[in-house]
C-alpha cells in the first residue's frame, strides 16, 4: 500500500517544526519553575539596635560603648510558597541585584511557611550560642579572666539563619575588649559582611555574597568581611568603595581588623 504526503516549501516545514518548540515555550512561560529570587536584604548594626532593641545586651560584666558599626548582611527572596515562572528567572539572570538560585538551597525544609520559620529561627539560635561560646573562648585565651560571668542575649527579631555568627562574635569582643588596646574593634568604620560561626571560631561560607556586598555598600560600609572560600563570588560584582577581607577563624578576623587599624598588611581577595 502505498502512501501520499504533502510536500511542504521550506518555510512552510519550518513553521509546523516550530510548533512544538512554541508550545513548549509558552508552557514553560506560565508553569512555576522550581528556583527562588533572591536581592539584596536589609542590614543591621550588631552593636546597636535593630527594631527598636538592642541587638547584644551583656549582663554580668562592665561593657564599652564602640563608635563604628559592625554590619551584618541579609538577602530577601520569593517566598517558598511563591510560583516563580520563566520571565522572573531571565530577568534575575540578566540582573545584577537579583539572582536566581534553586529553591531547596533556599527553603530545604520545604514549602510550608511555618516550617520554613521555625527552621531558620533555630538556625539563628544556634548561630547565637555558638557566637557567644566562640568570643568568650576567644577573650579567655588572650587574658580576660572574668568570662565566666558573662551573660549575653542576642536579638535581631525575625531575622532567621545561621550567618550573622561571626558578627555576633565580632560584636561581644568589641563591646567587651575592643582592639585589646583601648580602641574599637572596627576603628570607627563602618564594616559589614557575613559568615556563620563554630563554637570553636571557624567561620564558614553562607551564600548570596554579592547580593550582600549590594546590601553593604548601600547601607554605608567601606569594609566587607567575607568567609575566605566565597572571595571569587564576592568579588565578581563588588560595589565601587567596598574592601573585601576575607577570612576563615574567628582569630583571624580579628587580627584582621587590628592590622587594618594599624595601617598594616590585610588579607585580601
């Protein structure tokens, strides 16, 4: 048995191949993809207030009053609850204060909003412990004797997630010692940046980086410490006017900050 097909010109061959490929597209153009949108967050001043209250407040031993600014960093994205569709993902792309990052490194513990709360709120606590634990430890072995009565409590409102540890840190060693000499830890700068803490000083990588360099420069800071194994995510977009120090311990940071006060040598990116 023989058959017949029609025979079409180029064009016309061209254009029934396309159909698929538009269908597809104009699928793919209303269906939720499986990514969130994050931009450049709010930042807060871990040695002054946040909402109205104190972000540190020490009992038990005298504080000092530190000038500078030690500026924790967030990013904000689409709610794991949020349809994100193909126009919001080429826009992030092609922006260079959005990113488009998958949603379970965003949300991992799912969709519910609750959930999602609570999980980051946790991590926040933890993050807080060990931030304490990490500056106490730190102030005991270079000779502060009396850090066993030390009491601290550390509130940055709804603000979930483990990376403003090491500004927590940062934080408690300068309201108590400062430079170690008298001075402020940040020299009177305004420093942002981010990274979580071990209750043993190391600092780790957190993500979002250049959205938070954004957050930084806009909100005033000069300085940007950044965990040293996210210096190349930092540095592709850094703002004009924004030094990026990187760093890994606790220790480290501050030597850092002491060298940078001093006029010294600084590690760099």
């Amino acid at each position: 048995m023989a058959f017949s097909f029609p025979r079409f010109t180029r064009p016309q061959a061209l254009a029934v191949c396309a159909l698929p490929v538009v269908a597809l597209l104009a699928v793919a153009a209303v269906a939720p993809l499986p990514f969130a949108v994050a931009q450049p967050g709010g930042t807060a001043n871990v040695l002054g207030k946040h909402e109205g209250k104190p972000v540190l407040t020490i009992t038990g031993v005298p504080t000092r009053e530190p000038k500078g600014v030690l500026r924790m960093t967030t990013i904000v994205a689409t709610g794991p609850q949020m349809d994100v569709r193909l126009g919001d993902v080429v826009d992030g792309w092609f922006r260079t204060d959005r990113a488009v990052m998958p949603k379970d490194s965003v949300y991992p513990t799912g969709d519910n909003v609750k959930e999602v709360r609570e999980h980051n709120l946790g991590d926040m606590k933890k993050s807080q412990d060990n931030a304490t634990k990490a500056a106490l430890a730190y102030l005991k072995a270079n000779g502060s004797d009396n850090t066993g009565k030390v009491k601290v409590q550390a509130d940055l409102g709804k603000i979930g997630g483990p990376s403003a540890g090491l500004f927590l840190s940062l934080g408690i060693i300068d309201k108590l010692d400062g430079d170690g000499s008298g001075g402020d830890l940040t020299g009177g700068r305004d420093i942002a940046g981010t990274g979580t803490i071990t209750a043993s000083g190391e600092v780790g990588p957190v993500g979002g980086v250049a959205l938070k360099t954004k957050a930084a420069r806009r909100d005033g800071a000069t300085v940007f410490l950044v965990p040293k194994a996210e210096c190349a995510d930092a540095g592709a977009e850094l703002p004009k006017g924004l030094r990026l120090v990187p760093v890994t311990t606790l220790k480290g940071t501050v030597e850092a900050l002491r060298a940078l006060n001093k006029g010294g040598a600084v590690p760099s990116c």
